[in-house]
C-alpha cells in the first residue's frame, strides 16, 4: 500500500499527510465531544429542572410526581394577597 501510495503523490505530500492525521482525528473527536455537551445543555427543560423527553423514555411516572408537585407550588402562588374589602392589583387592570 505504500509503494502504491510514493508512487502517485509527490514525496513531500506523504509526509505532510503522515503529520496532520494524528491532529485532525484529535480535533474531529474534541468536536464531536463539544458539539454532544451542548445538545445535552440545551435540550427543552421544564421549569423544575426535569428534561422534556423523560415522558418519552417511559420514566413518565417520576415525571408526574415532580410536575404534580411543581404545579401545587404554582398554585399555592397564585392566590392574591389581599385583605378583606380590598382588591388585588389586577382586579383594576
């Protein structure tokens, strides 16, 4: 394979090819490596945190408990603070 190789291309280009392997299979795995990470990063989340996709992956029933627990707490924060007689702020909006 060698022989085959000096005897098509110019005997500089070989060694050329031979010093920038090692380099581009390094700087092709580091990119595949970023480019995995930053998918993961940036995938769709809810609001606590729980990946979108965990539904789809048949993990749905630990995804219902947080989000039962998470749509508690948002109800707990959606009662208005107002005393007797008065009205909350968006009632006059």
């Amino acid at each position: 394979m060698g022989d085959f190789l000096s005897s098509v291309l110019p005997p500089g280009l070989i060694d050329v090819l031979s010093a920038l392997i090692p380099p581009v299979v390094v700087g092709s795995v580091f990119c595949a490596f970023v480019i995995q990470l930053l998918r993961k990063e940036m995938a769709p989340r809810r609001m606590d945190g729980s990946l979108v996709s965990d539904d789809e992956t048949g993990e749905s029933g630990a995804g219902d408990k947080r989000s039962a627990e998470v749509q508690e707490a948002g109800a707990a924060n959606e009662t208005p603070i107002a005393r007797d007689g008065e009205r909350s702020e968006s009632d006059g909006r």
